[in-house]
C-alpha cells in the first residue's frame, strides 16, 4: 500500500471555509424547511422540530441572514481555488471512462483512495456537481428574494413558481450530497482528522 505523507493536504484557508459553508448550509437548510411549510410545494412538510425560526417571519430573517454567509463564503473558495491554480490540479483532468469504472467499483465497496491528497474521479465529479449546485441554489435563491429586481435571472429560469422548484430541487440535492458525504466520513474517519488539523 503507498505510504500517506503528512504534508497539509487541506491548507488552513480551506478548512475554515469548508467549517464555516457547514454552518451556513444547516442553518440554510432548516430556515428553508420552515419557509417551505408555509406554502409547500408538494403534499408533505417537514417536522417543525427540524426547522429553525418558530414562525414564516423568523425562518425568512434566519434564511436572508445566513445567504450572505453562504454566497460570500462559496465565492471566496471558488476565487481562491481558481487563482492557486488549486482548482485545476484537484478536479482536472475529467474522464467518462475513469469515473464510470470508479463509479462501479465503489458500488462494490472496491474503490481504492490510498492517496488523500488526490480526488478519485468519483469525488472529482461529486465536488463539481455540488458546486453546481450551490451556484444553482443561489441564483434561483436571489430570483425567490427579489423577483422583480432579478427579472431576467427569473426568466432565464422560466419564472417565479419555476425557480421555486429548482431551489426546492437544489437543496433536496445538496442534502443528498450531505448524507452521502457524512456516511464517507464515517466510514473512513482519517477524512475528518484531515479537515480538523489539515494533515
């Protein structure tokens, strides 16, 4: 097996970053479900007991609060990555191929990661889309925020109740990602020591 160094995989910048976008995400995620049982989407609603505000008034200034932690935050880490060159060493190069075969490995609890430092295709592809995602949830949040101001971002996104589902959709991924990013950490916990003290 490759003998892990124990150069700093993940720098100090990126462990803050990557605290401080949990924090956001939960906070945004339960105000958000307190926001949704107001007027849901579909026919069910989330306990109350998993929401934070107490009522539609104190979920939305939770929500309104927290987003400008969230973009800002999401922004820095993609500038950041971008100008280190950090971005292009850790997600590039892409192949169909490689993350098909990964892919399928690790169904087959086969996947092999000796080396912390490098992303596998699968968690290349996962951090990406994941990006994606918060990109998607805060554009189609700002459409939901000031509708009128971002009239053309809400028409890009074929309009109000359609943004409202793409958000809604965004965020049942983004918890997805989270329980399968959680269930990871659980089953190698070294991932958690790594992002605590960065080697």
């Amino acid at each position: 097996m490759k003998k892990i160094s124990n150069k700093n995989i993940h720098p100090l910048w990126l462990r803050i970053n990557h605290w401080v976008n949990a924090l956001a995400v939960i906070l945004m995620i339960l105000s958000g479900w307190r926001i949704y049982n107001a007027s849901p989407l579909f026919a069910f609603s989330f306990p109350k007991e998993y929401t934070l505000g107490g009522w539609l008034g104190g979920a939305l200034q939770w929500h309104f609060a927290v987003m400008w932690l969230f973009g800002l935050n999401g922004l820095l880490y993609l500038i950041v990555n971008i100008i280190s060159g950090r971005f292009r060493q850790r997600f590039w190069p892409l192949s169909v191929k490689q993350l098909a075969s990964e892919f399928t490995s690790a169904l087959k609890w086969r996947l092999g990661h000796d080396d912390r430092g490098q992303y596998n295709m699968v968690q290349k592809c996962a951090y990406l889309l994941v990006m994606i995602d918060g990109i998607l949830l805060v554009l189609s949040g700002l459409v939901l925020w000031k509708s009128v101001q971002f009239a053309v971002l809400r028409e890009l996104l074929g309009g109000y109740d359609n943004a409202r589902l793409i958000h809604f959709s965004a965020m049942a991924f983004l918890c997805l990602f989270i329980l399968v990013h959680l269930a990871m950490v659980l089953l190698v916990p070294k991932t958690l020591q790594l992002m605590i003290r960065g080697r």
